[in-house]
C-alpha cells in the first residue's frame, strides 16, 4: 500500500510550475557527497516481525521501576499518581494542538488558566505563560526577553557557573549570532555570588542564578536583586518545582523572571522529552514574554470564559518581530504537571518536598561516614548532593549497575574537567530506606573493588 | 473614512505618522486615519528620553485589539520627551491623536529631511487613494 498520493503527472505539473526538469535537481545545494547517501538497512519485516525485534530491543533497556534510581542532575523520578495519566489520555484533552478557538476550547483554555496559576503561586510571580520546551528552552527565552526588555541596547548576559551546563549551551544556541557578551561561566569555576556581581555592568542585560543550582546547594539569593536592579538589568531565577514545597518562591526575593523544568511533576524520564518548560514573570513586564497566554475573561452575558490573551506578541500577528518564533507550548505535559499538583495540594507538595530532604540528607550523612567518600557540606541541600569519590565515577557507576543494580549518580567530570571523581547523587521520595542502604554498601564495596 | 481630521500644520509620511515642526524640534503622533485603521488602541510603547533614532527607524510600537504596528520617526533626530500618558490611557490615540496623544518631542538631527514628507493635501489625496 502506498501512503504517497502524488502521481508521476502531479509531480511532473508540480516540476513545471516551478521550473526544473527533476526531483533530484531540488537538491542541487547539497554537496554531491551527502545528496544521497546509501542506507545500510537490514532487509525488510513484517509488522509482527518488527515488533518482536523492537520488543526484544526495548527489553535491554534498564528502567527506573526496576533499579533504584539516583540520578538527578535535571531531570528527576518521583511518583506520578494514576489520576495524572487517566485524566491526561481523555479525549477532550488528547491533542498538541493550540486553542486558537475559544468557542470549542472552554475546558483545555481553563486547564491551561489553572497551570498559569500554579506556576504563579509556586513561584511568587505575577504572570506565567503556557509553558515552553523545556528549562532549557524556557531559560533561553527568559534571555532573549531580557534582552528586549532592555530594547536591545543591553548587550552583557551573566551566566551562574552552577546553572545547568545544558541550559548554558541552549541560551548559547538561541542567542547565536547575536553579538552577545555572555560571562560569568568561564571554566576557572567560581560559584561565588560575588564573584557574578562584580560583573554587572550598565550593559548587563539580565543576569541568571539556579537554587537549587546544579550541584543541588540550595543558592543564598537575598539581597542579589538589588544588586541586580541598581544596573538595570533584571534577575532570571532558574529553580525546581518541587523544592518550592520547601523553599521561599523567587518572586518573594525579587527575581524578575522565574523558569525551570516541570518535568518531575507528572511527567516522566523520557529521553529526549517531551518535558516542560516553566516561565513566569511580573506583570509590567508581560508584553515582552514569549509563548501562549491564556486569560480569564467574561462573556457579553457576564459568565466566565477563558480566551488567549495578547497575542500581539506572538508570530502569527507580529510576524518577525514577535517575542519569539517559538509559540509551541506543551500542552499535555503542563495539564500532567498541574493534575500532579492539584492531586498534591498545598500540603501535599510541602510533604514531597520534605520527603527527598530528609531523604537526601539521610543517605548524604550515610555517605559522608564512608572512608573515602566525602559530601560537599559547605551549603544547604535540597534532595541532590555531591559527593568526592575515590575512584572515576564511570567505574563506580558500572560497578554499582552490574554488581548491584543500582543506577548512580551523574559524573560531574563531564562539564566540569577539575571535579573528576565527583560524582552528583539525588534522592527523591521513590527511593526506600534499603535502597540507600543499598547504595550506601555498595559504594563502601567499590572503593575496595574499583578504586584497588 | 468619514470625517478624518488633517492637521494642516503637520507633515506627514506615507506610514500615517504626523510631525509639527516648532523651531528645530519636532512634535510626532499616528494621524486619524492610523488610529481608526488600527481601532482601539490598547498599549502604546514609547522610547527612552535621550535615544536617538534615523530617519525611518521604529521608535514606538501601538498595539490595538487587531494588531501592534511599529511607529517609525519621521526624521531622523534625539528623544527630548515622551507622553507618559498615555502608558496610563492608550485610549487617547484613539480619541485625539493631533493632540493629547503627541508619541514624542524630539530634535530634528536634519532639517532638510522634512522635505521628503508630504503636506497636508498631499497626505489627504494619499489616503483617499488608498480607499479606492
């Protein structure tokens, strides 16, 4: 069966309009080289063959409900309630499209309302769009509407070195080609808020810290936004949803903008997502934010509606000169992460939240009584810490998965060339007590069996 | 459009923006026929005192319930003042645009940049050429 509906005569009518003779000469651009490379497929399967194979492949795959899991570093396990996916897989919500149409979009334009509301709450801001991609995408967005509010004269954009290195690559890459000075993450690490300060200038733009930052240290920030404000330029809060069951919001400590991955709540591990990119900002500031907007609103009859709101800002209207060409929010996952916080509730979050801190700090203590083991406690921690490993973190790793079953932490070694053996481990509600004792053994075990 | 008000002191561009000249300074706003295009005006975003702009650059952005338009200045020249009022009622553009709805005040880099803009009856035969 073909899928392809085009006949030689339409592609042939199609070629003529446009005015050349082949396919093939579409692709002239190309280098000769790429243009068609030869694909070294195995022969073709049947669907039932297909599926066995792709079975058997999915089957090597270690997963997170089989091995305790204590890798964080961004993305995060906690339990997601079976309401969440219920909810979630209805009809009515079951689409990634946008609601341009009020008439027929009232219940997901109001869940929508709702989640813009929790992030508000959560974070202690005043406006809180519809989502983005992910932290990453967010925080680069969070960037670029600095550099707006700004109007483009503020050229400068300080970077925390303990902001997530991938988050530092994307706002590298959006921002690409734009002349920017961005500073402040320069290999000689220096997580020293001073150290950041003493770089703002009247050309700064904006200026970006993470709490919890990416070695899970709960950041000091009072006081920052100040500092941040008597340039001019404005203070972007990267944070974790559920560490704000526990912490102050940023909003209550003058962050301007507040953005971060919603993943960990109800949403899942998926590799190369689809996650969740949280954004809020203040109100004043509301016309210079990217992505979808949805506003509460009466009717001619005076009866509560939801519609999208300002949309001046957005491309289908402002065409290049929109806030940002990517509108594409996360419907779904932003109606999973506001099902989770509903399911949560006020004191359910606060609950969670202690739960990995107290968990966290259980197994950090555990740790730090190892010989040759010793926990960074220079900082508070919310439920990820760093631990200085006598042995590469790699070969501790596949010790811990192979002997153990025991998926370890992150190597810290990878973004940060002078933390070689350090090793960033997360403990979230999902892990039991055994479990860490568990890790606890076996990491007593591997500096006998990996570091000998 | 009915009615539409021409300031005959003013001169105009082919963008629907006004400017009256006093002295070497300059007074810019949107004509009528801009705000009655654009309907109700619901945002107006203005420049810094001190920014200084070229002939044809965007200074100055109105957003109405339709859409939000660019302003570009009419010549090129130094931000002296901007109409912080109408941060608070945007509505006047809608309502007097010749007058409480001035964007603003700048000075003229190059007079002889106004020569390039049109006088009052030759904006009123543009704007009727564009209703036909």
């Amino acid at each position: 069966m073909s899928y392809i509906p085009h006949t030689e005569a339409d592609r042939a009518e199609m070629l003529a309009a446009i005015g050349v003779a082949r396919v093939e000469d579409l692709f002239h651009d190309v280098p000769a080289a790429c243009r068609f490379p030869t694909l070294n497929l195995p022969e073709p399967l049947s669907e039932m063959e297909i599926l066995a194979e792709l079975e058997a492949m999915s089957e090597e795959n270690l997963d997170v409900g089989h091995y305790p899991c204590f890798l964080g570093a961004g993305a995060y396990h906690h339990y997601v309630p079976r309401v969440v996916d219920h909810l979630l897989s209805r009809s009515e919500f079951y689409t990634a499209y946008t609601p341009y149409q009020p008439e027929i979009s009232q219940g997901t334009l109001q869940s929508i309302f709702e989640y813009q509301s929790m992030i508000c709450a959560l974070t202690g801001m005043e406006v809180a769009n519809a989502s983005h991609y992910d932290g990453a995408t967010s925080t680069a967005e969070a960037v670029i509407m600095a550099l707006s509010v700004g109007r483009g004269k503020r050229r400068r954009v300080i970077l925390s070195p303990t902001l997530h290195p991938e988050y530092r690559a994307v706002v590298r890459t959006y921002t690409r080609g734009m002349e920017l000075e961005i500073v402040g993450d320069e290999p000689a690490l220096n997580t020293d808020l001073e150290a950041l300060i003493s770089l703002l200038d009247p050309n700064t733009a904006c200026l970006i810290v993470q709490t919890p930052n990416f070695f899970g240290q709960i950041e000091d920030l009072t006081g920052l936004a100040d500092r941040v404000h008597a340039v001019g330029a404005m203070l972007i809060v990267v944070t974790e949803p559920v560490s704000l069951g526990l912490l102050r919001p940023p909003g209550d400590y003058g962050a301007d903008i507040v953005v971060g991955e919603g993943q960990g709540l109800g949403n899942g591990l998926n590799f190369g997502g689809p996650y969740l990119g949280f954004f809020a900002c203040r109100e004043k500031d509301v016309r210079k934010m990217a992505g979808r907007l949805v506003g509460q609103t009466v009717d001619a009859e005076g009866r509560r509606g939801f519609v999208l709101t300002l949309s001046t800002r957005e491309q289908h209207i402002r065409r290049e000169k929109a806030t940002s060409n990517i509108c594409t929010n996360e419907a779904l996952c932003a109606l999973a992460m506001a099902i989770h916080l509903a399911a949560l509730g006020k004191t359910g979050l606060r609950t969670l939240a202690e739960l990995c801190y107290h968990k966290a700090h259980y197994a950090a203590g555990r740790i730090a009584s190892l010989e040759g083991y010793r926990v960074w406690n220079d900082r508070p921690f919310f439920h990820e810490f760093v631990v200085h490993c006598p042995a590469p973190v790699v070969a501790i790793n596949d010790y811990l998965l192979e002997e153990w079953g025991l998926i370890g932490g992150y190597d810290l070694e990878r973004d940060y060339p002078h933390l070689a053996n350090h090793m960033l481990l997360c403990v979230t509600e999902v892990i039991r007590r055994q479990e860490i004792e568990a890790l606890v053994e076996a990491l007593d075990e591997a500096r006998k069996e990996v570091a000998a | 459009m009915r009615n539409m008000k021409i300031d005959p002191n003013c001169r105009y561009t082919q963008d629907h923006e006004w400017i009256r000249v006093e002295g070497d300074e300059g007074v810019v706003g949107i004509t009528d026929y801009a705000q009655d295009q654009l309907s109700d005006v619901v945002y107006v975003e203005l420049p810094e005192v001190g920014d200084t702009f070229e002939q044809g650059e965007v200074f100055a952005t109105v957003e109405s319930v339709k859409a939000a338009s660019d302003i570009y200045l009419p010549v090129g020249g130094k931000i002296l003042e901007v109409n912080e009022e109408l941060e608070d009622s945007p509505e006047l553009v809608n309502q007097d645009p010749f007058g409480a709805a001035w964007l603003v005040r700048i000075a003229i880099a190059d007079l002889s940049e106004l020569d390039s803009l049109m006088d009052a009856e030759t904006y009123r035969s543009y704007v009727e050429s564009l209703d036909h």
